[in-house]
C-alpha cells in the first residue's frame, strides 16, 4: 500500500517573514483516515491549503495520489474531495439540484453524474429529501448532502474539515458512520481536521499534532496515549504566589511535574496513589487547592503534553476565511 499524501519539508512563509508551517514531513497512508489536529494559528489550516493547492509552498514539495500539488495542480483537484467547515450547500436549490451543480462544477458528464448522484443519496440516507429544498434540512441532512457533494466525482482523497462542528450527537454518529463506510467500501482516503477529541480517537488510524508550525507528535491514538507515561493528576491550586513545582516533585510515585495554564499536571504510574501526597505537599507549602483530578490517558491529555494548551473546540476559522476557500475552489474545478 502506498502513501496518498506525503509532504516533505512543507513550508509556507508570508510577507516574507510570518513562517506558517515550517518544514513538515509525513505520509498518509492510502485508505487510513489521518487525523490532523492543532490549535488556532498552528499552521493547520495553512498546510491543508496548500495540500489541496489553495496555496502555493514556499519551500519544500507535496504530492496527493502521487501528483505534485504545484506542477500539477489541476489534476489534484479532479482526484480530491473537500468538505469545508462552513456550509458551501445552496439554500435555494433541491439536495438533487445542488449534486447536480457540484458535478457540472468538477466537469462529470451527465449520465455518469446521474448514476453517482442516485448511489450517493441512497447511500447517505437522503433519497427521500433529494427534491426538497435544502433551506428545510436539519444539521445533519445538509453535512450528509455536502459530503455527497465532495464525493460525486469519485474523488480517491477526501479533506474533511470540521464536518461535525455544530451538530448534535446523534447527527456526528452518523456522519462518522459515513466517514467508516467511505473508507471501508470504497477505499478512499480521509484526511480529517476536528476539534471533538473523541471523534479523533474512534475515526483516526493515525494523528499528526501540529503546533506553531511544526509537527509535534504522529501516531495512532493509542501510541500517542503511551507516550504520555502513565495517568495524568491535575492540581489546581487556589493561588499562584507560591510554586508548587519542586515540593510535587518529591511526592513519592510523581514521574514528573509540569505547570501548565495555572494547574499542575502530574505524571504518576498510578495516579490515585499520588492525590494524598500531592494535598500534603501543596498544604505544606502553605497554598490550599481548588481541585485535584486524576485522568487516564486521553487525547485530550496528549494535546496538552505536546502542545501545553487545551484543546477548545470553539476554535476554528472564521466564516470569511471558508467563503474566500470556496470561492478559490468552485473557481478552480471550472477550470
């Protein structure tokens, strides 16, 4: 099995001196859903870009179904899908109609469009709404027809970003269904932005971390758990005139300490054999506790160990940023 995406060195500076991404290197793997995961101003939305030609590289090369997204760019367009956070489907026209516009958009001729448009309603459970107008859709109807939308050109490489933000839980089951059938019958390859940590940690083969432009950790979900060492015990203190620091250190059992957005992240093998120890030192340092929590390994966890922020999911690109991307991509599959 070969990769569908690889990009190496990848680096994009603006204004000749704002350094966005800064010489990334991976490979997604063909038929894996690749999580890619970072906070606001990481440089993810930056090299999604250029990976499906938004963008022209600064430095460095990227290829996607081994297509150079420079030299080739055109072709890379005709082999992707690209879901966008922002609804990109038209209010005004059927579910039927908007697949229509979208395979005229990527130049499919009208009876394979036809074909594709009957499968893919069928498919994402949408059959029965395909002549409504999609001004009467619910959350989730309205991200299933945008997926058709992405995929009525049979596209080998689907970018999907933030396609559940916003949506209730039983409406992000199913579009995640979705993104398992995709990949398990059709073999396409997902290349996935979320700020729903658990999503990531069931629809993920693999997950890259991305912070202030470089890549901080890739792996499965499970390989970057174990990397963090053991359980996780927060202390939060009441306040911060005091640095609890070296007196958590000496707690017996703590693997390490680190003081991260006011709290106190500690490192344990088992994290409950801690908690008394840590509430002794931090008394006896003369500081009292608003809390003391004890976590298992999460990617939410991981997160913060590589990135030392939580991971919010209000965060995000704004509306004007997906209008202008939609834009420049309608544009480019006319041509």
């Amino acid at each position: 099995m070969g990769d569908a995406i690889r990009a190496v060195g990848l680096t994009k500076v603006f204004n000749g001196k704002i350094r966005a991404v800064a010489g990334v290197s991976f490979q997604v793997r063909e038929g894996e859903v690749f999580g890619f995961l970072g906070p606001n101003g990481a440089g993810k939305t930056t090299t999604v870009n250029m990976l499906t030609t938004f963008l022209r590289p600064t430095e460095g090369r990227a290829t996607v179904d081994g297509l150079d997204v420079v030299g080739e760019a055109a072709e890379v367009r005709r082999r992707i899908g690209v879901i966008f956070q922002e609804s990109t489907a038209d209010d005004q026209l059927t579910g039927r109609e908007n697949l229509r516009l979208a395979a005229a958009l990527y130049g499919v001729g009208r009876g394979k469009a036809e074909a594709e448009i009957a499968r893919l309603l069928g498919a994402l459970k949408l059959e029965e709404a395909a002549d409504r107008l999609v001004r009467t859709y619910s959350g989730g109807m309205r991200r299933r027809l945008e997926l058709a939308a992405g995929l009525v050109h049979t596209p080998r490489v689907l970018f999907l970003d933030e396609p559940t933000l916003g949506l209730d839980p039983q409406a992000r089951a199913g579009i995640g269904d979705t993104i398992r059938q995709l990949r398990q019958e059709q073999g396409v390859t997902v290349f996935l932005t979320t700020h729903y940590l658990d999503e990531a940690d069931q629809l993920c083969d693999r997950i890259a971390i991305i912070d202030r432009g470089e890549i901080r950790a890739i792996g499965t979900p499970s390989e970057l758990k174990e990397r963090i060492g053991g359980d996780v015990v927060t202390v939060a203190p009441l306040s911060d005139a005091v640095d609890l620091t070296a007196a958590l250190q000496r707690v017996p059992g703590v693997l390490a300490v680190s003081r991260q957005e006011g709290a106190y992240r500690l490192k344990a093998t088992r994290g409950e054999t801690v908690v008394p120890g840590a509430v002794q030192a931090s008394l006896a340092a003369g500081v009292g506790l608003a809390s003391v929590s004890v976590k298992r390994p999460s990617l939410d966890e991981v997160f913060l160990e590589f990135t030392g922020r939580a991971y919010r999911e209000e965060e995000g690109p704004t509306a004007t940023d997906w209008a202008v991307r939609v834009q420049r991509f309608r544009g480019g599959a006319r041509r």
